[in-house]
C-alpha cells in the first residue's frame, strides 16, 4: 500500500464503566465523561485508521439509531443489535465478504477497535428524553461490550464428528507509545471467526471471542462470563495475545500475579488476581495444550518455543527469584511465562476456569503468544510514520496463518494426547 494520508475529522461518540443490572424505575440521568481509549478517538491516526476502512459511518449511524429509541428497553435492543452488527461486519471484512470500505488491508484488526470506542463514547454521554440512570446506562455498556466483542455470538452447529474450538484474542495496547498499533491476536480473532480447519480426527469448528486491555474488566469476572458456557462443550481452547520480538511462546505456567502496568486506560493493578472462591485459589496453572507437537511442528517462518520461565518468591522466602523451568512447590507467583499483565491473566482464569470445572485432564487449553506485529523498517516512527506499510500487512498475515496451523497441529496432537 502507498503511504497514505493523514486526515482529521470527527467520530461519533463510545466504553465500559462496569456491569451493573439495569434499574427497574426512573432515575435521575447521570452521564458519564468519556474515558482514556474513548478520549484518543479525536487524534489523526484513529480517524484514519476508520476512514481508510469505511468503518468511520459505524458511530454516526449507531448516534442515529440510539437517538430514535424511545425507551431504555428500545435503547437496549439498539445497542444489541449494532453491537453484533459491528463484530459481524468485522469478521466478514477479515475474511473478504462484501465491501473492504477502503484500501486499509482487509486483515487489520484496528478499525473494530476504533469504531467501539465511537459507540461506547456515545452510550456515555447520551441524554434520551425518558433518562436512563447509571445502572442502566452501564448495563447498555456492558451489553455493546459483549455483543460487539463476539462474546453473545459464539455458536457451534450440531454437526456430528464436528470439533469444536475456541480461540480469544485482544485489542490493541500500548497506544500512547504508538498509537498506530495493531494486535496480531486480535486480528487472528476476526479471521478464524466461524471458519472450519481439517484435522487429523476430521473437521474442526473454530469460534472467536475478543476482549480488552483493562484490568478492571478482567476483575468483574468478563472471562468467565464468557467462556463458561463453552468450555465443557469444546475439544480444545487457546488463548491468544501478542508478546516477544520475532517468535510463538507456548506458555506453560500461569501465575496469579498482577504486576501492575498500565491498562489502556491507564489504570495499574499490583495484586494477586482477584477471582471468585479466594480461598481456593492456587497461585499457578498450566498449559493442557500438546505443547511439544507445536513445537515441533513446522508450523511457519516463526519460531515456536515450549516456554517454561515463571518468577516466584520461593517458599519461605522474601525476594523474587527467576526460574527457567517453572515454580517451585508452596511459592508464590509474580510472573508467570506469559509475564504479569492481562496475557498472563487471560491465561490463568481461563485455565483456572478449566480446572474448576473438572477438565483438566480432558480439555486441552491454554495461553499462545504472537511475535510483536513490527511495522517496516522506514517506518518505525510513530510520528512521521504511516498507518501501515507491505511489510507491516505480511507480518501480520503470517502471524494468522501460523496461529491457525498451530491449532490445527494442536487439535491433530489432541486426538491422541492431550497435554503432551
């Protein structure tokens, strides 16, 4: 792609502030100030990033919608309804149906990003005639969120010998640094979306989901939520997140450890992972994933590395200590392979998740990590740099093509040994 140019303008108006239930009565309205991510929209790379992509009609149309609604329970069919839409028209962008709305290329993951934020900034400041109260207001937050996020739309058709498999990915991070950012996971999330993959033990169904960069999300229990209804129903599942320089991890240890760094609306969090039952809480997980066949497959240009790293404070001790081949017995996690941050924390719920639900021994699961998706060598400025560049589409569709042959590799592994 040509260098293209920036352009301003003006979105619509879109984010989370919780998942409260909605009120039964009146209330007095109560709108809420645009948060961090909503407040990056106005720059120039967000509006090109839509413009180039056609997703820039996506808040102003929804603006015109939610205006029509004449009750909160219309408003809420609005939101559900524009909230799938947007994850539809995604996944159907990424995998070439209709229209590419632009010459941004077609597997980039920013423009649902962006286009959210549009929506969930206007949900805050909308001031309907009836007035809605806060919880109400945050419920219709909380239902775009899920909706436009592919969590409500995860289905798996009753086909007999149909495998099932769940991969999740993320939204960009990291955008004050450069806003430009894309993640390769959530890319990976948008392209496999509904597709069917062949496997030794016969076809296998994948379905997506994406979530956010936000600590607070995270401890409001949004995995879970959303993954608890399939799980049992699955053959295999794989988080997914962007981490090292140039190489796949396959992570094999999981620790409950917050480490603290800013979230992508700049909130920091030091603590152990906050999860329902404390009390029970173990402070690692593991990988269920067959992670040596991965490894040993030739799945792409990139390599894949069984990563086995954790950070402890070992029993007994005050000082953390680095270990190349996992915790010890009774530490104490401040990093698992995956790190500290939300990769690592996906990674531990959702194995956690497994494991309290009786299935670690027949569900494999677990964490990928992508190679960081790098723009091209001429273009590594944030500021002086394009939205995009060839070699920054090559990697980007490289990394897809090898995430979907290594769930393949894992499903054909897990056929015979699960874990391996």
């Amino acid at each position: 792609m040509t260098s293209i140019r920036v352009r301003t303008g003006f979105l619509g108006l879109a984010l989370l502030a919780g998942f409260s239930a909605p009120s039964t009565g009146a209330a007095a309205e109560t709108t809420l100030s645009p948060t961090v991510e909503e407040q990056r929209l106005d720059k120039a790379v967000p509006q090109e990033i839509l413009e180039h992509s056609g997703f820039d009609t996506v808040a102003p149309e929804f603006t015109h919608a939610l205006e029509a609604a004449h009750s909160y329970a219309q408003a809420r069919r609005v939101v559900v309804r524009e909230g799938t839409a947007l994850w539809r028209r995604a996944v159907d962008r990424a995998q070439g149906r209709g229209p590419a709305g632009g010459d941004l290329s077609r597997d980039d993951d920013r423009p649902l990003y962006w286009a959210r934020l549009g929506m969930t900034r206007e949900v805050r400041g909308w001031e309907p005639e009836f007035g809605i109260s806060e919880a109400q207001r945050n419920a219709l937050l909380s239902e775009l969120e899920t909706a436009s996020r592919g969590q409500s739309s995860i289905r798996y058709p009753q086909e007999k010998g149909l495998k099932r498999i769940l991969v999740t990915g993320f939204d960009p991070f990291t955008l004050d640094a450069d806003i430009r950012i894309s993640n390769p996971s959530g890319a990976t999330a948008l392209a496999l979306d509904g597709t069917v993959i062949q496997t030794a033990d016969g076809p296998a169904r994948i379905e997506t989901a994406m979530f956010p960069v936000r600590w607070a999300d995270f401890a409001e229990g949004t995995v879970e939520r959303a993954l608890r209804p399939y799980l049992p129903k699955v053959d295999l599942f794989t988080t997914v997140s962007q981490g090292r320089v140039g190489r796949f991890d396959v992570e094999r240890t999981n620790g409950a450890w917050r480490g603290g760094y800013p979230d992508n609306d700049k909130v920091s969090r030091t603590e152990t992972v906050p999860v329902a039952d404390p009390a029970s809480q173990p402070q690692w997980t593991s990988t269920t994933l067959p992670y040596k066949d991965i490894v040993a497959a030739n799945t792409g240009r990139f390599p894949v590395y069984d990563h086995t790293e954790v950070t402890e404070i070992p029993a007994g001790g005050t000082v953390p200590v680095v270990r190349a081949d996992g915790p010890t017995s009774g530490s104490t996690a401040r990093a698992g392979g995956g790190g500290n941050y939300l990769s690592n924390e996906i990674a531990y719920r959702a194995t956690l998740l497994r494991d309290r639900l009786g299935l670690h021994d027949s569900l494999p699961g677990g964490h990928i990590h992508t190679p960081v998706l790098q723009f091209g060598a001429g273009n590594t400025d944030p500021a002086t740099g394009t939205i995009t560049d060839p070699e920054f589409v090559r990697n980007r569709v490289d990394i897809i093509a090898q995430v979907r042959a290594m769930v393949t590799v894992a499903m054909d592994a897990a056929a015979g040994s699960p874990g391996s």
